[in-house]
C-alpha cells in the first residue's frame, strides 16, 4: 500500500483510507449475508445427509457398546450375566 500512496496528498491519502474502509464493511456485510442466506436455505430444504449421519451414530454406538467386564477378582469374562 505505501507505492500506492507515495505522491498522494494528505487529502488522497485521507480518501484512499476511507474509501478503503466502506469496501471492507461491504465485504463483511456481504459475508455475513451469504451466511444467512445458506443457513435459511439449509433449514428450509433439510439436512440431506441425515440417513448416512444415524448410520454412523448407530455404527459409533455399537462399537462403543460395552460387552461385558473382565473380573479381576476371580479372572473370569462376564457378559450380561453370564460367564466365559
């Protein structure tokens, strides 16, 4: 930025700032409503991925799944209720 400023006089310099400034809140602003506007699109239309997103909970939670416990005591595997 300072090449672009070299040779300018204050009131430029004071203008190019400005000017400089308004486009960055454009910017902002126009982020901010290309997110609004893909958020309202997504709760209008749905999540389209929603049978592969349970199929992975419920993958997760059998393999999360506790199948029994191993007895310290008398080193035996017990799965509900029963011994191994």
């Amino acid at each position: 930025m300072r090449d672009d400023v070299d040779g300018l006089d204050e009131n430029k310099i004071r203008e190019r700032r400005e000017l400089l400034s308004q486009l960055q809140d454009i910017n902002e602003r126009n982020e901010s409503l290309l997110q609004q506007t893909s958020r309202a699109l997504w709760i209008k239309q749905g999540d389209s991925n929603s049978k592969f997103f349970h199929a992975s909970i419920k993958w997760r939670r059998m393999r999360n799944e506790i199948k029994g416990a191993h007895c310290n005591f008398s080193g035996i595997w017990v799965e509900e209720g029963r011994t191994k």
